[in-house]
C-alpha cells in the first residue's frame, strides 16, 4: 500500500485546520467575546493554526466579552436615533451591496488580486487556479459575515459628546459573529462620504487611523440625514456628498460592477477553463463551509418568520 503524499497530508491538516476554525467561531460567538471572526481566522492559518488553537482552548474563559446587549425595538422615537432592520436571507444581496461600499485598501485587494492570479494561471502554471478560487472564496465568506453589520443596528448620535454611538444585534447565525457596541469619536474622523445604494443613503466613513475597528459604514434613513449633516459641520468633518453632486449611482455601480467582475465571473471562467482543480480539498472545504453558511442562515430565517408568524396568530 503506497505512503501517501505530502501534498495529501497537507491537505488533510488544512481541512482539519478548518473545522477547527468553524468550532472555534461558534464558541466564541456562543460565549459572545469579543472580535470572535479574529480568532477564527487565527486558528486557519496555515500549521500555524494549531498554536493559536491551542491558546484558544488554553485561555478561552479568560478572554474579553462583547459589551453589547441585545436590543429590543422600544427605542424612543427621537431625531438623533434610529434602528434599521434588514434581516432574512431575501436582504442579503442588500447587505452585501453595502459591505462592498465601504473599505479602501482591503477592496483594492480583492479586485486586483484574482485578475492577477488568472493571468498568472493562463502565462506560469494552471496549478495558480487553486489560489484564485481559494482567494474568491475567502473573500465571499468575509463579506458574508461583514455584512451581518447591517441586519439590525440601532445608531445614536450624541452631540453633546461629539459622538456616535452604534450598537448591534447581530446575527442569530451559529456560524456569524453576534452583537456590537462602538462608539464613534468625530475627531477620529478625516471624511465621511455620503452615497445612495438603491433608495438607502449609506454614510461611509474614513479614519485617521488606517485600521480601525470602528464601523465603516452607517444606514441612514432619509429623514435622518439633515442630522447627521449638522453633527459632522458641527465637528468640521468634511462631507463629501455623492448624493448632492449626482456621482452617488455612478460610483455605486462601479464598485458593484467590480465585485461582480472579481469575485464572481473571474473564479466562474477559471472553474470552466480549469475544470481539474475544482476538487482540490481546500477548495472543497472551503465551498462547503459557505454552502453551510447559507443552509444554516436560511434555516434560521425560516424558524424566525415562522416563529413571527405564530406569535401573531396567538395574539
């Protein structure tokens, strides 16, 4: 019987790696501790993972909790709150449609990068087409759980404090992180840029610090922008207003047409043209972790309108 390969069994360890990864973040997520998805993506790194793992297991009751409460929708109806609701598995490509506005150099990142592995797959080695779908996936589930910013979020702008404070939900999904609370200090900001996505102004804000935990973006209802506006002017935060200057939809669609570009047609005509690698075990486990991803979420907003549509006829 033939050893097998270091290939194989490289293989095996990165599969492993990401169950490990699926555990670690429904644990973190159950215990709701804080930036969960980070040690989840600790503990995929390749071989490296198993030490992170490790101190995972080792210090898990020590780490630091999320703050955050779950909120209930009785907030006082007031010109500086407002909660938005865009939950169910219908509101994802919404969703996904605002995560996509937001972020600079990780969204250079992810349309720039397949490019350059199809072209690197077509001139150097077929082989690169692993890479490229591995790439494509990655970004998928990382905009899949960035978008769980925008299912049920309650902002209040506090201008006696010159702040905003934004505090989610979150998702009930096993496999996405849970509940937030930030608050966003004006001086930290260089810019806010307002853009329409559909009928929804989104605020899209710029730090001066390159990364920031902080959210990037806000949902802002119409009837709430004038207030915004004058809690930015009041703390000199330059606006730029895509809305006003008729550049909104423009700018939307671009970066839409890119994502769609990238992250969908490139990884499509490389499944095509390289038929092959599809069954690479990586490539595998990763299509199946958002293939459940996906069950799981549809699942849960079916137990959820269900469970809606059954508390209404008891009442």
């Amino acid at each position: 019987m033939a050893a097998p390969s270091v290939s194989a069994i490289l293989v095996v360890v990165l599969i492993v790696q990401l169950i490990l990864a699926v555990g670690v973040l429904m644990d973190a997520n159950r215990r709701q501790l804080t930036h969960p998805l980070g040690y989840a993506y600790g503990v995929s790194v390749p071989l490296a993972g198993y030490l992170v793992f490790a101190a995972y297991l080792t210090r898990r009751t020590e780490l630091p909790a999320n703050a955050a409460h779950s909120q209930t929708h009785s907030e006082p109806k007031s010109e500086f709150v407002w909660t938005i609701e865009n939950r169910g598995l219908r509101r994802l490509p919404w969703r996904l449609a605002y995560a996509i506005q937001d972020g600079t150099t990780l969204w250079r990142v992810a349309k720039t990068t397949p490019l350059l592995l199809f072209i690197c797959t077509i001139l150097v080695d077929p082989r690169i087409a692993k890479a490229l779908l591995l790439f494509c996936l990655l970004f998928w589930l990382t905009y899949l759980t960035t978008a769980r910013l925008f299912i049920d979020t309650t902002v209040r702008l506090q201008p006696a404090d010159d702040t905003i404070q934004v505090i989610g939900r979150g998702s009930d999904h096993p496999l996405s992180p849970g509940g937030y609370d930030h608050e966003i200090d004006l001086s930290d900001l260089t810019r806010v840029e307002l853009r329409r996505v559909g009928t929804q102004p989104l605020a899209i804000f710029r730090y001066t610090k390159r990364f920031s935990n902080s959210p990037r973006s806000l949902v802002v209802p119409n009837e709430q922008l004038a207030q915004l506006r004058h809690l930015l002017d009041a703390n000199d935060v330059p606006i730029h207003d895509r809305m006003r200057d008729d550049s909104s939809r423009g700018a939307v669609q671009r970066r839409c047409a890119e994502g769609f570009f990238s992250l969908l047609i490139l990884p499509l005509a490389t499944v095509m043209l390289w038929p092959q690698h599809i069954l690479s075990g990586p490539v595998v486990a990763f299509s199946l972790f958002c293939l459940l991803w996906l069950a799981v979420k549809s699942a849960n907003d079916v137990i959820e309108y269900a469970s809606t549509q059954l508390r209404s006829v008891q009442r």
